[in-house]
C-alpha cells in the first residue's frame, strides 16, 4: 500500500502524469474496441475470413478479457498495481504486433486472445492505480479526468480507426498501440507510485478464472458453430465448466466472484439488465458496421464515423444521467434509458441499399445514444450501492466482466440465429435480410432490460443498499 506521505495531489506533476499513464493505457483497450468492428470486413477480404472466423476475430478478445479481468484486478492488489499494470502493457503491445503480423484468420485470432489477457491486466490497473496514488480529496477529481479523456479516445478511434484502413492497412490499426504502449511505460515508470491492498486475498482463484474461460469459449463456440459436430460437445463441457465454477466459488476461501453478492436482488437485477443492454449494444456496432459498408456501400472511414453520435452523446450527457438518478433514484432511468435506445434501433431499421446518413443513419444512432446516456451511470451507480462498501472494486470488475460477456454472446449467437454465415457479410441482399432481424432482436433485448428494471429496481439508491 502507497504510503500516505506518498499520495499525490491532482494539480502536481505526478498528479498529471499518473491521470496520463492510466488514461494511455486504458485508452489502448478502449481504442481497439472502438476500431476492430470497422476493420472486420476489409480483414475479411484480406484474410479470406468466414463470418464464424469473423465473429471469432471480435470474441477472442472479449473471451480472454471477460475471463480474466477479476484475476487481473486481485494479481494488481497483491503484486503491486502499477507492476501489473506495466506487465498489461508491454504485453498488449507485443500481441498488438502479433495481430498485425498475422497472415490468416487462426493466426489473428491467437494474437487477439492475447491482446485480452494483456487488457485484462492494464484494464482494472488503470483505475486502481489512480484510486491507489492520490490523496481521498482527489481521487474523484482524478478519476472524473480520466473518464473524460478516455471517452476522448473511444471518440477518436473510429476516426483513426478508418482513416488507417481506408489510407494505410488494416493492420496499422494494430500496430499504432506500440508508439502508445512505450509512451505509457515511459510515464508510468518515472511517475507512478507503487501501491498495493495490504487486504488482498493471500492466494489467487486461479481456479476459478480457468473454469470461467472454459465456460464461456464452450458457450462461444457452441453458438458460433451451432450446426457442426463439436458444438454440442463443446457446448456440455461449457456447462460443466460453468457448474464447476459456481460449485469453485462457493467453496473457495477466497473467490473471484463472491456469490453471497447476488443474494442482494437489486444487485443480481442490475447485472442481468447489463448483460441484456451490453448484449445488445455489442450486437448493434457489430451488424450496423457491416451493414454500412457491405449493403450501404461506406468506407471504412464513413462507416467508423457514422457511430461517433455514441460516443459524443456519452461524453457531453453521462454525467447529467448519473446526477438524474441521485435526484430521482435509479428505476426511472434504468426503465426509460433502454427504451429510449430500442426506439433507436427500431429507427435503424431504416438502413438499407438507399439509406441517407442524416435521415437513416443519424435519428436512430442519437436517440439510442441519449438513452444509453440516461442509463449507464445510474446502472453503475446501483450496482456499487448494492455491495458492502469493502467489496466496492469486486462488484465493479463483476459488472465490468458481465458487460463484456453480454457483447460476446450476442456477437456469438445473433448471426446464427438471424441466418448468417460463411461469406454472407459479404453478399448485400443476404447481409440486409439478417441485419434486421438482429435489429429487432436487440430491440427485443432492450424492451427486456427496461420492462426488468421496473419490476426489481428500487425507486431510490438508499434502497439498494445490502441489509
């Protein structure tokens, strides 16, 4: 643990420097989520990729990062945060040249599951080394900066995203981590003190983190290769995986994921809604992209831009949705925001062969980016009020982890069950058939979410505190 005489204050060179290097690192993740969905179908092309191969492409990472980031939280807590944050790093880096490297689908997609387990380290460091360097007068100050900056490179991505792809190549989208890793190691190495959790659990769950990834590539696989003769096989191993994990985490000293959590109903209701609404979110980018570029006929520039009403909706608009819900308490927001955003999707339906961005494109994306708005901070918000306040950090990366895993189901299971696969991606009239089905079906999801929220959320935070 930082010693208090070495605590920083945010208007100080230190102060800035550990903002930046938390704010590089978590960037880089952040940036590779935001660009990957343009590159799919030029990587396609390139790599004479499958849809399968495709959706494998995008969940590998999830997969490893969604595994692990609980692991990556608890070896930053007992080794040191801004250690294991560098290891994230340097790690992330090397798999990023690894990915621009590949020459086939399989080689691509090994190197993306490594970019997740080097996220899942830099992720969760990112903010613990912030919450573990500054004075408490501070903390907020700082993380509030390191949010909106990060918000500023998921706004960038896109635009740097397709602007590399359309003018350089697909794998320079990779590649430009590497600059952005050694500037981050730099600042971080002369900057950022050492902290740990003098609390921290004696010994890892590292059980618990294998069955978990099991559990969720057998489910992955199952649902991308739903058809073939290894999905069913792989699909009971990923149950059994799963009921070992629940069986691990019972029965472990020290879990991964405390189950006593869920026994508080608000918490285990704003974590289904998170995994139906990230599930969602993750399903719209991955078909309006494709949709964009293969039926509407956009670069990989304009198609990238297109989402940019997200990310500009979230950073001008999220903090008023979490002062909304501290007002008026969390079960308005958390029913409204989602129906707001499946009003948003049903509006997209309008894409097709003929759309127009101002009138086919744009409505939709800014209607369900300002109910994505009204809803993440008070989902958040609900979520840490219903855990003990020592748990605060493990109910967030639990949370953090079920967002994640909502984007990789849903990119796993939709195309198989809109009726997409092999070089579909590529044929228009096939493409748009499947990209509306998916729309209503992530309108579906969020119809879900919201009806949910209102039948389990409490009117006020102060209700979703654990007895």
């Amino acid at each position: 643990m930082t010693a208090q005489a070495d605590y920083v204050v945010y208007r100080s060179a230190t102060g800035r420097a550990v903002v930046a290097a938390a704010t590089l690192g978590s960037g880089m993740i952040m940036l590779d989520g935001t660009v990957v969905n343009v590159a799919l179908r030029t990587i396609g092309a390139d790599l004479d990729a499958s849809l399968a191969q495709l959706q494998w492409i995008s969940n590998g990472y999830l997969l490893s990062l969604a595994s692990l980031i609980l692991l990556g939280g608890s070896l930053g807590d007992r080794y040191g945060r801004c250690r294991i944050f560098l290891v994230g790093v340097v790690w992330f880096a090397l798999a990023s040249v690894l990915c621009g490297l590949a020459t086939t689908p399989e080689l691509l997609l090994a190197a993306r599951v490594l970019q997740g387990v080097g996220g899942a380290l830099v992720t969760p460091g990112s903010l613990a080394m912030i919450q573990g360097s500054f004075v408490r007068a501070d903390r907020a100050t700082a993380i509030g900066a390191w949010t909106g900056l990060g918000s500023i490179a998921a706004a960038v991505g896109p635009l740097v995203g397709g602007a590399l792809i359309d003018y350089a190549s697909w794998r320079w989208i990779f590649w430009i981590n590497v600059p952005l890793a050694v500037l981050t190691v730099w600042i971080t190495r002369r900057s950022v003190p050492e902290s740990r959790d003098p609390q921290a659990a004696p010994s890892l769950d590292v059980w618990g983190a294998v069955t978990a990834a099991v559990a969720l590539a057998g489910a992955t696989y199952a649902l991308i290769g739903w058809g073939s003769a290894a999905a069913l096989p792989l699909a009971v191993v990923g149950a059994l995986a799963a009921a070992t994990f629940l069986l691990t985490e019972r029965g472990t000293t020290y879990p991964m994921v405390p189950l006593g959590l869920f026994g508080n109903r608000t918490f285990g209701a704003a974590n289904a809604m998170t995994l139906l609404v990230y599930a969602a979110l993750g399903a719209i980018l991955f078909f309006l992209v494709l949709q964009l570029q293969t039926v509407v006929g956009y670069s990989a520039l304009a198609a990238g831009l297109s989402t940019l009403p997200i990310t500009v909706c979230m950073l001008l608009l999220a903090a008023r949705g979490g002062a909304l819900a501290v007002r008026i308490g969390p079960r308005s927001p958390m029913t409204f925001g989602p129906l707001v955003m499946a009003g948003g999707v049903l509006w997209l339906l309008r894409v097709g062969p003929d759309a127009v961005y101002w009138r086919d494109v744009l409505p939709g994306l800014t209607v369900f980016a300002l109910g994505l708005a009204l809803l993440v901070a008070p989902l958040t918000a609900t979520v840490l009020a219903a855990a003990p306040d020592h748990l605060a950090g493990t109910a967030s990366g639990i949370n953090n982890a079920v967002s994640r895993t909502g984007s990789l189901l849903a990119v796993a299971a939709l195309p198989v069950l809109v009726g997409l696969s092999g070089d579909d991606y590529a044929v228009p009239a096939v493409l748009d058939v499947g990209y509306e089905r998916a729309m209503l079906a992530s309108a579906g999801l969020l119809a879900l979410g919201g009806i949910g929220s209102w039948l389990t959320i409490p009117r006020g935070l102060e209700e979703c505190r654990p007895d």
